[in-house]
C-alpha cells in the first residue's frame, strides 16, 4: 500500500514525536564533530581555546546553543516515549503526554536561551 503525504497516520501527535526523536537525533549526530573541534581547541592551549569562546559570545552562535538544547530536550522526550511504549502497557492518554513532553523542551530551550543571553 502506497502512503501519501496527507495520509491519516502522519496528522497524529505521535507520528510528529516519532518524526521529531528522528530528526533530532540525526541533527545531533552532525553536530558532534562540531564538538570534538572544540574538545580539540582545549588541547591545543589556552588561547585557541580563548578565541573560539570569544567567537561564542556572537547572538547567532546563542541561538544555535539554544536549537542544540531543544534538539536535547526533544531527543530525551522522544527516547523516554520510546522506553515507555516497549515498558508500560499503551494508553490513548500516551498522545497528551508526548505533547506535554515536546511543550516541556520548548520551554527548557526558551528557558536556556533567556539565560545564555
């Protein structure tokens, strides 16, 4: 059977949660070697270290840390749905608590971008 996009399946909060832990976790993947460069400046010495946390202070680079901790925040809720749908019996209020969980990450990604500025 052929699926198209506006098939019934993909209108589900559950399917977005499904798509999001998918999305998110491949964004995380890219961003790790980002992140071994940085473990690697701090090896170098203190002043390759010092200018690249100088290049951070930048509002653009701010924004990117607070979409990196929303990838965060989505990726746990997406990895705890998932525990509970293989550990717990399955429950129609599951839906509420998957919206819950990604409205929980956008408020810890604002709620990180109001402190990294």
């Amino acid at each position: 059977m052929v699926r198209t996009v506006g098939a019934p399946h993909r209108r589900q909060v559950l399917w977005w949660a499904f798509l999001m832990h998918r999305v998110s976790g491949v964004l995380l993947a890219l961003f790790l070697p980002f992140h071994f460069l940085v473990l690697g400046f701090a090896i170098k010495g203190d002043a390759t270290l010092d200018g690249f946390l100088a290049w951070t202070e930048n509002p653009l680079v701010k924004l990117a840390e607070t979409g990196l901790f929303l990838l965060l925040a989505v990726h746990l809720a997406g990895g705890l749905r998932l525990l509970a749908l293989e550990l717990l019996a399955w429950r129609s209020w599951q839906k509420n608590m998957a919206a819950l969980a990604a409205g929980a990450a956008l408020a810890g990604a604002l709620l990180f971008l109001g402190v990294a500025w």
